[in-house]
C-alpha cells in the first residue's frame, strides 16, 4: 500500500509532536524545518489534522501545534484517513 505524499508529511509531523512528550508545543516552521516539509504544505496538513481532532492549532506569536491527544489514542489509520480521505480495501 502506498500513502501520498501529504499523508506521509502529516506522519511525520505528528511522530514529530509525539516524540516531543505530553503537551509539546512546536510551531509549524519549526516541524518543517526538521522534517524537512514545505511550511505552505504542513500549514494545510495541521489545519486538515486539526479538524480531525488529532492536533490542537494556537494562532499568533505564543502559538504552536500540539496533539489534540495522548499519542497512544492516535492510530496511524486515523492520521491517513484525515487526509487522504477513508480507505476502501478490496
């Protein structure tokens, strides 16, 4: 199975939050430029993510993205359904 690009970007963008521990905060320049992510790209990532309810977005200047969640109560499914849209396997 393969994932689009977009999905593999918000992955990595939320293992990133994970790693951080409970209640990290990381703006969203700063995933990208660890992850090596186009900040135009991830912003619409994280907004598509927040609306999910995997990840919590802060607007302004003490704002940042965290995990709406535990990261044990996020599955990778749930990431790439929010996405890509739902899976249909044959």
């Amino acid at each position: 199975m393969q994932i689009t690009r977009q999905a593999d970007y918000a992955v990595r963008a939320v293992l990133y939050l994970a790693r951080r521990g409970p209640g990290a905060k990381a703006s969203t320049a700063q995933i990208a430029a660890e992850q090596t992510i186009p900040v135009t790209f991830l912003a619409k990532i994280v907004s598509q993510l927040s609306v999910a309810g995997v990840l919590h977005a802060t607007r302004g200047a003490r704002g940042g993205v965290t995990l709406a969640r535990p990261p044990e109560a996020i599955t990778l499914l749930e990431i790439v359904e929010a996405i890509d849209g739902p899976l249909s396997l044959n």
